[in-house]
C-alpha cells in the first residue's frame, strides 16, 4: 500500500479549501440524485395523473423509514473507517470495512422481505387512500425488491467518504441519474408500463450506482481496498461498528416513523393533500442539498482530524462548515418561498383542471409555512454531523428522537384531536408546523450543547484503539 496514495485533504493544508473540496462533490452528487428522485415523480405526474402522483408521492417516508436506519448505520460505520483512517491504523480500518459489508449482505436480506411483504399493511395504517392504494403497492414492492442496490451504495460510499474520495461516487451517480431518467422516459413514457416501472427505472440506475463504487473499491490497490474473500464479521469490529452506527441508524428511524406519522395525517386529507405535500417533499430536497454535503463532510473531517490529534483544526472546521450550509439553505428557501407556484406547476398534470390548482395550492402553502426555517434544520444536521465525528453519535440521536420525533408526533396528534372535535378550523397548515417548530427546539438544545460540552475529547487515541 503506497502512502502517497492516501488522501490528505483533510488532515493538512487549508480548512475551508479541504472542506469545500471535499463538499463539493457530495453537493453534486446529491443534487443529481434529488435530479432524478424529482423527474420521477415529474414524469408520473405528467404521464399517468394525479393518481400515480399521489402513489409515488407518498413513497419518501415510507422508504426512509425502512432503509434510513441501515444508511444511518452505514454513515456511523464511515465515521469509524474515518477515525483508523486519520490515525493510520490500516489494519483495523481493513476489518472495519469488511465487516461493515458483511452488515450490508445481512441487511439486504432482512430489508427486502420487510419491505414485499408488510408494504399493503404499512400503506393500510398509514390511511393509503384507496384510489391509489394499488398503485402504491406495485411501486413499493418494486423497489423493495431491489433495495439492496441502495443499501450496499450508501455502505460503498461511506467508505469512500470516509477516507476523503467524494469525486468518484460523484461521477457514478451522474451516469447513473442519466440512466434513471431515460429508463423513465423509455418505461413510462413510451412503454406505458405503469408506476411500477419507475420503481424498477430507479433500482436499475441505483444498482449501477453500486456497482461501479465497488469496482473502484475492488481494483485499486489504496489502504481500504475491499477483498471479496475478507468479507465477514471480524472480532470487536460488529460491536464498534454498531456502537458508531447504531444511533444514527436509530435517529434516521425515528426520524423516518414520525414523518410516517405526519404522512398518514396528511392522507386524511385527502388524495389532493397527499399529492401536494409530496411534490412539495420533492423540492424541499434541493434545499437538503448543502445540508447533507456538509454533514457529511463535517463528520468526515472532524473524524479524521481527531484521529489525527488536530483538536483546534477540527474546531475551524465545525465553525466554517455550519456557517456554510446555514447559509446556502437559507437561500434555497428564499428561492422556494417565491417560486413555488412555479415548481409545483411543472409536476402536476390531471384532466380536471381544478384538482391541479388545488394540488399547486397545497404544496404552496407548505412552502410558505417551512421554508423561511431552513437555515434552523441546516443547523441541527451540521451540529449532528460534528458529534458523529467526534465519537458521540448518541447525542443527536437523544436529540432527535426527543424533539423530531415524540414532540413532533405529539403535536401533530394534539392538533388532529383539536381540529377533530372542532376547537380550531381543520386547516393543514396546522400540521406543516410541526416542522419548524421542532427544528427550532432542536437547535436552541444543539447550541446549548454544543458550547457547554468538550466534543474534541470524545475518543481515545490509543493504537488499535478506538473509544
């Protein structure tokens, strides 16, 4: 293994400069994956209706709530790869890698026998309207019959993050976006296969997507090259992987049931509400953009550079890097807040032109209700993202799962019950502040936290160690 091979962006030379390049690319990378998230829902909205727009619609939540959890548990295990990686400790970074594949396999397995199998249950409690209940099935058992290729990408590019390689999952998934919108065109457009084949557009461009990761990882000869035959469970390693990787797999579960939970209310409303507020979800995913890069990035140099011992480095880190995804979020939001009539026209296509204004209206409303806030949702990820890389997964996961998801179910359910017995007009608008309002409480406990306690000093550095 040739030292010159490793990566040392982060770890010497200019903080903002190694933290903008490395951001960079997981910016490009995520916009090209919200590309085409987005043109399949454009697509379906456009070809098929209102109807199959709804059912992919409410796709999201239900998805992040099955397979957040093993990406979040794939991003701790990146933050550990992370840590032997700053630390030079190539032995345990081997192990760590493999085992954390040998997790991926196992989960693969598990995820897509859930997801066929308990799809129509999960769709039924979570008030699926009818019309379009059919149609959600065949999309969902689609993709979950496929979900593997998410699930082994996220892994193979938590690892590439990890040791600072942003660029090259960056030029899989641009070839792979291209591929998900012609498969799209080719399926939908001109095949008229139905709303099922978008599903299947998206696993084929996802399992490209891995594939290629892994190649990279396979054939090179780097200090976290992958060898298919060390692929298993090492000594210790499950246990370390699952000590990083567990909370955030939590927090992005818990995350997950509490926006199922603000989808079924949602569905309540109608199949207008559930087709609005889910091409809503679909542009609020630009404003993700700048705060997953970020997060990511600030989990990925804080990690390195405190295995590194580089404590007042990762400091400069963490303050350039909130600042940076506060501010891009703020003006994603700005551009949303004015031009969201615009955006939600370009999905919306019925032959009764009165449900495509009252579909425009709602996501309108959503717009207007959150996306002034943004810059408090960038906030609480950037913040999160710092504890991860600092050995405390389990602070934002408490965090998380206190305020987004038991506060947030809490006041959603409390403004049903009054919107129900007639206390206050039933207005959806209700229910879309349940976003902001949590995302503040959360920042004002993540700052507290975050200058109240010593995060540079959360792991112990001693070799073939780590805390």
């Amino acid at each position: 293994m040739q030292e010159s091979s490793v990566k040392k962006d982060l770890l010497e030379g200019s903080v903002w400069k190694g933290i903008l390049l490395f951001a960079l690319p997981v910016f490009l990378s995520n916009l090209f994956q919200q590309f085409y998230n987005a043109v399949d829902s454009l697509i379906v909205g456009q070809t098929l209706g209102t109807d199959a727009l709804a059912a992919v619609s409410s796709s999201g939540n239900l998805i992040f709530l099955f397979v957040g959890f093993f990406n979040g548990t794939a991003m701790g295990a990146g933050v550990l790869i992370s840590r032997y990686f700053g630390s030079k400790d190539y032995e345990n970074m081997q192990k760590a890698i493999h085992t954390d594949i040998a997790l991926g396999l196992i989960f693969s397995v598990v995820l897509t026998a859930a997801g066929v199998l308990l799809t129509p249950t999960i769709l039924t409690w979570m008030n699926t309207d009818e019309a379009y209940f059919d149609l959600a099935v065949s999309y969902f058992r689609v993709y979950f019959s496929g979900v593997a290729a998410p699930v082994l990408y996220n892994i193979a590019v938590g690892i590439l993050h990890a040791v600072g390689d942003s660029r090259h999952p960056l030029y899989y998934l641009i070839f792979s976006s291209f591929l998900n919108v012609a498969l799209d065109l080719l399926f939908v457009c001109v095949l008229r296969l139905g709303v099922g084949s978008a599903a299947l557009a998206t696993v084929l461009s996802q399992t490209l997507s891995a594939v290629l990761c892994f190649i990279r990882l396979i054939r090179y000869d780097t200090p976290y090259r992958v060898n298919v035959r060390k692929i298993r469970f090492y000594r210790g390693m499950v246990g370390k992987i699952l000590h990083y990787g567990l909370p955030s797999g939590v927090q992005n579960s818990v995350i997950g049931f509490a926006n199922v939970i603000v989808q079924s209310n949602i569905n309540t409303f109608g199949e207008i509400a559930t087709a609005g507020y889910g091409v809503y979800i679909k542009l609020e995913g630009f404003a993700f953009l700048p705060i997953t890069c970020f997060s990511v990035a600030l989990s990925t140099f804080i990690g390195q550079n405190l295995g590194a011992g580089q404590h007042a480095r990762a400091k400069r880190g963490a303050r350039f890097g909130i600042l940076c995804s506060i501010s891009l979020a703020e003006v994603i939001g700005l551009i949303l807040y004015f031009a969201a009539p615009f955006f939600m026209a370009l999905f919306v296509n019925d032959e009764d032109p009165e449900k495509v204004r009252q579909v425009i209206e709602i996501g309108v409303k959503q717009a207007h209700t959150e996306a002034f806030f943004y810059f408090l949702l960038a906030f609480a990820h950037c913040v999160a993202g710092i504890f991860r890389g600092a050995g405390k997964p389990v602070v934002p996961m408490a965090i998380m799962l206190g305020v987004w998801c038991v506060l947030r179910v809490g006041y959603i359910e409390l403004m049903m019950l009054l919107m129900n017995k007639g206390v206050i007009p039933t207005d959806i608008v209700a229910i879309y502040w349940a976003y902001p309002l949590t995302w503040a409480i959360s920042s004002v406990i993540f700052l507290i936290y975050l200058l109240a306690s010593d995060w540079v000093h959360g792991f112990d550095r001693k070799k073939g160690h780590i805390a």
